[in-house]
C-alpha cells in the first residue's frame, strides 16, 4: 500500500499531479483544493488512497491527511464513488465539510455539483459520528459558502468551458470565484479570465 508519494512535480493540471520519484512518474488524481496547496511547487508530497478495480488502477493524492481522511470517509458512503467525493472537496474545503456535516447542513451540500437531496441526507447520517473523530477544526461554511452571483452567467461560462475540455468541478469554482470578485462581468470576461487561471 502507498502511504505517500514524495518528489519532483513533473505536470499539473488542476485535476491531476504527476509526481517524479526515483525515476517514475506517478499519476495521481488531486482535488482542486490539493491542486491549489501544490501550485508553483518544485516539490510535493501528497497523501495517498488507491483505487484498485478489475479495470483500473488508480491514485488519489490529497495536500493533507485530513483531506485524504474525508475522502476515505465519503467513499464509504454508498453511492458515493471516488469522482463524487473528489468534487465534494473541490467545491468545499475541509474544514468547511466538517462543518457541514457536524452541522448537518444539506442546503449547503446540495450546492455541489452531482449532490442532490438523497444524497446530502445520507452524507449527513452516515459520517455524523465519525466526523468528530477527525480532530479537524469546523468551520461555519455560512461565512464562506457560494456567495451569491449571477447564476446565468456562471452556468454559461462553465458549460462553455466543459465544452473545450474543461472539467466541470473545478471550472466551477474558478468561475465562481471571478463572479465573486466581478459580479457584473460579462460571460466573455469570465471565460478569457477562466482560462487564464485553469
């Protein structure tokens, strides 16, 4: 089992890192906060969880351990895969998630992208218990939940981004962020703006 990966950072994209060591390049999935933590870093280390299926084998690499502890967390929710659990924390930091859920918060969780209803409820129950045991500070996700922006803007914006390769997660709270610091931009502004920044 990989505890770590430690080494050069070869590529990144905000979705994925390829991490050098002793000669290999590993493939590591990473959320947008982790992407974030690592950016303009020479080198990284990054807390693993595998994916081993029948057709796939796969690495996900978290900045902190607390942040690899919530996606081992999430993924225990059923219907909860590594991809869902990935965007969960792209849209919302970990401290933000605990928060969320110690205060069982669904309105908030329903904002992510691909959480409906159902699935906030069950995030809820199921990790209640266990979240405290984490040691992570909460914080009231009120304070820095989506604030509110021009709704049209932000959905036009990230499905014109999708369109060119984008993927929707991060897309989503790099435009989210533009909106919040130009809340009349225009859609053209917000796109050439985007991908300046993904």
């Amino acid at each position: 089992m990989i505890e770590y990966l430690k080494g050069n950072l070869a590529e990144l994209t905000p979705a994925l890192a390829v991490v050098e060591c002793h000669g290999v390049g590993y493939g590591v999935n990473i959320s947008l906060n982790t992407f974030s933590a690592i950016q303009g870093k020479q080198e990284v280390k990054l807390w693993i969880s595998e994916s081993i299926r029948e057709d796939a084998y796969q690495l996900w690499g978290f900045g902190t351990k607390a942040e690899r502890e919530l996606f081992l967390l999430l993924t225990s929710v059923s219907g909860i895969g590594a991809s869902i659990a990935r965007v969960i924390l792209s849209s919302l930091t970990v401290q933000e998630l605990a928060g969320i859920i110690s205060e069982g918060n669904d309105k908030v969780l329903k904002t992510v992208k691909g959480v409906g209803p159902k699935m906030a409820q069950r995030i809820i129950v199921e990790l209640h218990d266990k979240i405290g045991s984490l040691g992570i500070q909460a914080a009231s996700p009120s304070a820095s939940a989506a604030p509110v922006v021009n709704k049209e803007v932000l959905d036009e914006a990230v499905a014109a981004l999708s369109m060119l390769g984008f993927s929707p997660a991060p897309t989503h709270k790099v435009v989210q962020k533009i909106l919040t610091d130009e809340p009349d931009a225009p859609v053209e502004r917000v796109i050439k703006l985007a991908l300046k920044m993904l």
